[in-house]
C-alpha cells in the first residue's frame, strides 16, 4: 500500500505576481534530482488523480524569494550526491528512478488544506509521481515553504516523521526541536518552520517510541542509489590544501558532510601579522536576530602551528560562525574547519557548506585612541585623546541609536579634542570617533560610549596598554564594574574595580580580540585590546 503523508500547517495569504522562474542547480555532476517546480504543472496520470487531473497554478514568488527557497533546500541536501534544481529540462534528463518533483502551487482545493503531502519511497518509482507543498496555505513564506520542500522530498526519499514522547511515550507527530535564536534546531522530518538550524536526524520515529530512524542513512541507501558527495578536503595537517595568504588575506569554501569530516587549510605568513579570520556557514542572510538564516552547520575553527600543535579553538555558544583576530608572527599555520556541537545540535548532525575569510590587519598608526562623555543638564559632552604616528586629516564624531550602524554627527579639525551637543530626542545614543589619516586616507575608530542623563557623576579608566599578554593593567578614578568579552561579545569574566591601579587576571583568555567593558553610573566604555 502506498503511503501518504502530509505536512499539518496551513496558513492563508493571498499569492504574489507571477515572476519568472530563474534556472538554478546545485550539484551540476549528479545524476539524482529534486525538481522544485515553481511555474505550475498539469498532472495526470499519477498516484494523486483519483479525481481526474490537476491544474496546478504557479506558486506566485518572486524571483528572490524563489531563489531564497532553492537556496534554504539545496543547503539541506548539501552533503548528498544529488541536484535541487529549477529547471525542468535537468528533471526531464535524470534517471526516471532517480528524481522527483515538488510542485509548488497555491492549488489545495483538489486535497485539503494541508501544508504538503507525498508518498513515501516515489522517488524510486519512477512513474512522475511528484510531491507537493501548498504555498498559500503556509503564508506564501519562504522559510516555511522550504522547510516543506525539504520534509516533503524526504518522505519520497522513504523518511517517515521524526516524532517526539514522553516517558510514558505520549506522542507529538512532528518533533518541534528546541532552542531560540541562531542555534535553534529543529528535524526537517520533524516541524522546521520556527527555528533556524533544521537538520537530519537519529531520532524517534512515528511509529512509536522504541523506533529510531537514521534519516541519512535511509536518505543515502541503495534503494535511492546516490549515496554522499566525495570530500575533496583534507582532514589533517599532513594533507591540508594550501591557500595563499596575499597581502589582502585570503578566501575559500568547503563542505563538511560527515561528523568527523574536518577540512584542514594550510597558509604561511612572510612577516608578523595581525590576522582576522571569520568562518560562515551557508545561508540566506540576516532575517530578524538571526544572522545566518538557513544554515545547517554550526562551525567549531581551530588555528594550528606549523608543527600541528592546537594553538587556539574558537566556537561561540550561541552563534553559528567562528572567528578570530590573532596576532601571528612568521611562519606557517593550519586553519582546521569542523562541525560542532551546541544547546540543541548534536556534532554528527552538524554539517553543511561553509566559506573562510582571512585578512591581515594593519598595525594602527594611530594608538591609545579614547573617548570619554558625560550627560549633564541635557547636554552630552564629548572629549577624546590619542597619539599619532602620522598627520591627521579630519576627526569625525558618530552616533548611533544601536551601537552598531553609525552615522556621522559632526566634523571637526584634528587639532580639537572635545564635543558638546543637545541630543534631539531622550534616546542614549552611542558615541564614536573616526580619526582619518592624511597619506593614505584610512579610518580609525575610538572605544563606543553611550551616555545616559541621569546625572553629573562617571567613572574614568585607562589601560596601559592596548597589547596585552596574561593581565590588563587598568587605572581608575572610582570605583566602577568592568566585564572582559571575547571577540564574539561572549563574557569571560566580570568585577569591580578600586579607584587606582587594577590587575585583572587574563591567562585563561584566548589569543586574539579582547573587549573591556568599563561601566559607570553615566557611561559605558568599551575599549578593545589585542592579547598576544
């Protein structure tokens, strides 16, 4: 007998225009092929026409939000050795026994107002028959829709739900997965639409609470015959692939598509650089608080000496990218790349496509670049120093309603040291300086303020140094709290200082960026320092 199985969500929005559909693949050199078929369809002849045939009306995206959608799905069936396509010609050309098409259409009067329905196994039948995912009824959105497209190409590939239970295995059909923000998790076979990282899983199925399903399993098994694409990385650093590090860094890509896949990059520096490094995974962009939507990998980086020796790991707890800023001296050294673990994930299950940036970053010709405020009487009073090494061309003071999108406020010659101004509104703002340099006309940006009216009274602290090893030294003129935050803005420790010379512990921090957060009853500071 022939199973159905449906997707229980449905939502109601009217459809958009209809755009032209762009020509997408995401893996050209495989055979096997998920159609996702956005232009409409006229079926017959298939499992589904027990009332006669279907007219299948396009799904009424846009072409963004249909590449948003392919984008979100191909990155689901990234490890597989198998092609997302747009294009029917590519569908028409794959082996009838190894394809399938998701027709996605607002038409779900011919069914019932359900998210998605496809039997289990016909990709394999090879007689046309396709899956759908009724666009409307979850709102016309991207997200929701490709998560559908997904679960949905997932029971033709033979997966049943991943359900969850209780201890007295009480069943919930689709396992809603857990966690908020950028490393929610969620099964695709179980309910993705409301979190970020949907993955494939080993879990319960819906048969009952004793029943595990091992979906990349079934998904790479004989019965689908296309089994995982080849890793083309090394996994250590005997076998790493070079990269060159040029005088603007450099980029690459990689796949990791096994628990213990690990892509091992090998880059040599002529001089002592100071070196930032970011890892990303694959998404679609920032959407609301998460900023790497769509992703599947969350990413654990590790920086190797030229011996192979760990010198640094890096993998914040609650984002999915890894990043460091390092200050490296000559030599050779190896970037390993993995998936990871986190709250919600498990690391085998941590997999996916990912890019790798690296950018030297020059020794600053301008040093001990601080600004300092208070707020009294509604007026906000701005004052900085620094010392340069070269003629500077303008100082620019910057505001912000965030902290983190600046817009210019004024410009003042490079002579003045202090700023005062009536705020428009009773917002805090935040506060910068730019300091810009007469050779080459680079930027260079002070600590970030922000300053409340609740009063006369701030505190005021300096480092010694912004080049720190095992301890900050900090000069205060009260007592104030601090916090020291990685790079990532994750916190490593908190305290109070006493007005005077403060030692604050650094040994078990690691090398790279480091942010010192000075709290007072006005101002916020935050000053960034580099441990060596």
């Amino acid at each position: 007998m022939k199973t159905i199985y449906t997707v229980l969500f449905a939502l109601t929005v009217a459809s958009g225009i209809n755009a032209q559909v762009p020509l997408l693949n995401s893996y050209v050199a495989a055979r096997a092929t998920i159609y996702l078929d956005f232009d409409g369809q006229y079926v017959t002849g298939t499992s589904w026409n027990w009332s006669g045939a279907i007219d299948a009306q396009p799904s009424g995206f846009t072409t963004d939000q249909m590449i948003e959608i392919f984008n979100r799905v191909s990155e689901d069936y990234r490890v597989f050795n198998i092609n997302i396509t747009t294009d029917s010609t590519v569908y028409k050309a794959a082996p009838v026994n190894q394809r399938t098409r998701v027709i996605i259409t607002p038409t779900y009067e011919w069914y019932g107002r359900v998210g998605g329905i496809s039997f289990v196994g016909s990709f394999s039948w090879g007689d046309n028959t396709p899956a759908w995912v009724f666009s409307g009824l979850l709102g016309n959105n991207p997200k929701y829709v490709a998560e559908a497209a997904s679960h949905e190409a997932g029971h033709t590939l033979g997966l049943q739900h991943q359900s969850a239970y209780t201890t007295s295995c009480s069943k919930t059909e689709y396992n809603p997965g857990t966690g908020s923000g950028e490393i929610s998790w969620a099964p695709i076979m179980g309910i993705g639409y409301y979190k970020n990282l949907t993955t494939w899983h080993f879990g319960t199925n819906t048969y009952g609470c004793n029943y595990y399903q091992d979906d990349m399993a079934i998904i790479s098994n004989a019965t689908n015959n296309f089994g995982y694409r080849t890793d083309d990385i090394g996994n250590m650093h005997t076998n790493a692939t070079t990269v060159g590090f040029t005088s603007t860094g450099f980029t690459t890509t990689g796949l990791i598509n096994s628990g213990t896949d690990k892509d091992v990059f090998r880059f040599t520096l002529a001089t002592p650089t100071y070196v930032h490094m970011n890892a990303v995974p694959q998404n679609v962009g920032a959407q609301g608080t998460i900023v790497y939507s769509g992703a599947n990998l969350d990413i654990r980086l590790s920086l190797l000496d030229d011996k192979g020796d760990t010198l640094s790991v890096y993998s914040p707890d609650n984002m999915t990218n890894a990043m460091v800023d390092s200050n490296l001296n000559a030599g050779t050294y190896y970037v390993v790349i993995e998936g990871t673990a986190n709250a919600n994930v498990v690391k085998s299950e941590s997999l996916g496509y990912y890019s790798l940036a690296a950018s030297p970053i020059s020794i600053l010709p301008i040093h001990r670049l601080s600004l300092s405020g208070r707020s009294a009487n509604g007026m906000h009073d701005l004052s900085w120093t620094f010392e340069a090494d070269e003629t500077i061309k303008q100082i620019e003071i910057q505001n912000s309603k965030d902290g983190v999108h600046f817009d210019a406020l004024s410009q003042v010659s490079s002579t003045t040291r202090n700023f005062s101004w009536k705020p428009l509104t009773d917002n805090a703002p935040y506060y910068r300086i730019r300091v810009v340099t007469a050779k080459d006309e680079k930027s260079y940006y002070s600590n970030i303020i922000t300053l409340r009216d609740r009063g006369d009274d701030k505190a005021t602290a300096r480092v010694m140094s912004t080049m720190v090893s095992n301890s900050i030294i900090v000069n205060a003129d009260k007592e104030c709290k601090y916090q020291v935050l990685d790079g990532t803005g994750r916190l490593l420790q908190r305290g109070q200082l006493i007005a005077g010379t403060n030692n604050i512990d650094i040994t078990t921090a690691q090398k790279g960026l480091i942010l010192l957060r000075i709290q007072g009853d006005v101002e916020i500071s935050t000053l960034k320092l580099i441990k060596q």
